[in-house]
C-alpha cells in the first residue's frame, strides 16, 4: 500500500515537472476558467501515460516546491466531471493529504490519474478549448496535438520505482496514528483497526441532540495512505461504524430569516475488504428546502442589495451586518428553488465576501461546496 505523503515527497524531490507528474499552487474548477484547464491538464497526462498513473500535486509552489496546502476538497463527484467532459476518460481520484507542518485545516491535494490506454479527448467545448481536442505534455507543459502514430509508454518504469519508494510500514503507520492522537486531543481522538490491517483515526466534537448523537469538527484519516478521508469545519455528522466498515451522513444547516433545520448532504461508506483493499463510496442524500416565491423574492432583492453596497463600499447597517452572514446560503436556497440568476449573483459576491470578513468567506465556500455535490450528481 503506498503511503501518500511518501509519494508526494518523492514527486517533489526527484522530479521537476514532466509528461507524469505536473504541480499546481491551487486549481478552481468552480470556475469556466479553472475547470477547462484542469480537463485540459487531466487529458494531457492520461494520454501521454497509458500504461501508468500520472499525479497532479496541488498546494505546492512552483518555483521551489514548497508546500502551502490547500482547502480540504471533499468532491466525491470529481469523476462525473471528467466523464461528462472528456472522451474515453480516465479514472482519476483526488484526495487529501494531511502534512505536519500544516494548520489542521490545511492539506496537500493529491490527483492520481489512471488512462485506460486510448485516446482521451475534451468530448464538447469549454472557455476557448475546443470539443475534440487532443492534449499531450511536452515537458511540464500540456499542449494540443495532432497524433498520427502510437502512443509510446515512456514512463512505466520511472513511475513504479517512486511508487515503490513510497511504501507503507509499520513505523509509518505508527508515527501517523500518534501524531493524529496529539493534534486532534480537543476532540476526543479514536482509532479503529479494520481486517487486521487498516488504521482509521478520526476525532469531533460531540452533540446530544434528542436521541441522537452527532460530531462537529469531525476529522478521519487512513493512516495507512495517510490520507484524509474526511474533514469538517461547520457540518454535523452521524457516524456509525462495524468490523468491515465505517460509515458517515453528512448533514447541512439551512434556512431563512433564522429559521434553520438540519438536511441530510450525503452519505460516504468506506468498506475494507479481506484483500487488502478498501472502497468509498458516496450517496448524495439533500432533497433542497422550497419556500414560497414571494418571500424568497424579498430575500433575494435584499441580498442584491447588500452585494451592491459592498461593491460601493459603502457601510453596512446593523441589521445587513448580520444579514450579509446568511447571504450564501439564501442565494444557494434561491437558486435551489430555481432562481437561475442567483449562483452568478453568489459568484459575483465572492471577492467582496473575501475582503469582509473571514466568517463571510468560508460561509460563502461553504456553500459552494454544497453547490458543487449537487450539480456533479
């Protein structure tokens, strides 16, 4: 089993930026911009690896590699994205990558791309690459081509000796488990053991409500990959748990004019299996509030209203003050209940959010993080 920090530390150390590998500060696939470039990037590695992973490592700079990190990135739909936009796509999986000297909040995005050994291609348009269009990498970087002979695997050999470099052991393993206990102390830290093999550390907060009980905070990683399977700043979950498997129901606050309910978001199963492997899978599970038209008209105007003054920079009165922390959100609720225009209102908000206050802006990523599992489903 490779361990994934291993991994990305090999990347970064032995090899500059190639037809295998590439690294990337941040991505924005929430963006027509950021979402083209990654397919295109995504279309490039598989194509010009047909026979072995190719990795994209996000959160590192450049010029130097170092690690920044990055926001943990819960998209389980990522794969409806490439299958929507590319042809003969690849199986691509991303997943987070806790490093020590990073806040908790913090990790390395870590993108492994599997090609199916044909031509990958972008399947329709988007932002100025064209439907049809065939990628490879020259170098570090992805460039379109036209191909008229055999793809020729290069890098088998190179790939399997830096994955094999990045082995799991025991040590690991056990370094992994008690630098998770010391970090996540606050929250009551736990481990469970799976099959005889696989190590689950996970930590929250926890909450009576009713007969039910229910974490905040929660934070769950596979040592064994040094992965993080799961991370919450704001969202409650249930999480319940057997020899084979452990399961988590994510659960969003919404409503309007402070009148909030729980809804479930999702459902992730991690399953271990006799073999030594292990599957996730996810169910979107959110069935979005509906409100009357008339009232979320009203609501919606007010949002505009505050969004205009922001973007003025005049003052907000007391009562917008604590309007402009429910606007995300009620955008979101008014483009669930179909107000189309309200997710370009919620996109234009962002960088005014961002300059308001920390809160505004992680309640506005919030929301579109919510956004992005419904439309990818």
């Amino acid at each position: 089993m490779i361990n994934k920090r291993l991994l990305i530390k090999n990347l970064l150390a032995h090899n500059d930026e190639n037809s295998f590998y590439d690294k990337k500060r941040k991505i924005s696939i929430g963006q027509k911009e950021g979402k083209a470039k990654f397919l295109k990037h995504i279309c490039a590695l598989s194509n010009s690896n047909p026979k072995n992973n190719s990795y994209i490592v996000i959160g590192v700079e450049d010029e130097d590699s170092q690690i920044i990190g990055v926001d943990f990135f819960d998209d389980s739909k990522i794969q409806n994205l490439i299958n929507a936009y590319l042809s003969n796509p690849p199986i691509v999986q991303y997943e987070n990558i806790p490093f020590p000297h990073l806040s908790e909040d913090k990790v390395v995005g870590l993108v492994t791309i599997r090609a199916i050994n044909q031509i990958t291609s972008l399947r329709k348009n988007i932002w100025k690459y064209y439907g049809g269009s065939v990628f490879f990498r020259d170098g570090s970087m992805s460039m379109p081509k036209v191909f008229d002979i055999e793809i020729k695997d290069v890098n088998s050999e190179i790939v399997a000796a830096i994955e094999k470099h990045a082995q799991n052991n025991i040590q690991h393993t056990l370094d992994g488990v008690f630098d998770f206990m010391k970090m996540r102390k606050d929250y009551n830290p736990q481990y469970n053991i799976f099959k005889e093999y696989f190590v689950v550390c996970w930590a929250g907060q926890k909450k009576n409500v009713k007969d039910e009980i229910f974490y905040s905070r929660v934070d769950i990683e596979l040592i064994n990959e040094q992965v993080r399977l799961f991370y919450s700043t704001f969202d409650e979950v249930s999480i319940a748990l057997d020899e084979d498997s452990f399961k988590i129901i994510e659960y969003v606050n919404l409503g309007l004019q402070n009148s909030n309910k729980y809804y479930q978001l999702e459902e992730t199963i991690i399953s271990f299996e006799d073999n030594v492997t292990y599957t996730i899978e996810t169910k979107l599970l959110f069935q979005p509030p509906q409100y009357d038209k008339k009232a979320l008209h009203h609501i919606y105007n007010a949002n505009n209203a505050i969004l205009e003054k922001l973007k003025k920079g005049i003052s907000l009165n007391k009562n917008e003050k604590q309007d402009i922390k429910n606007l995300p959100a009620t955008y979101l609720i008014c483009y669930l209940n179909l107000f189309h225009e309200a997710i370009d209102k919620l996109h234009e908000a962002r960088p005014y959010l961002k300059t308001y206050s920390d809160e505004a802006y992680m309640l506005y990523k919030e929301s579109i993080r919510i956004l992005r599992k419904v439309k990818y489903s």
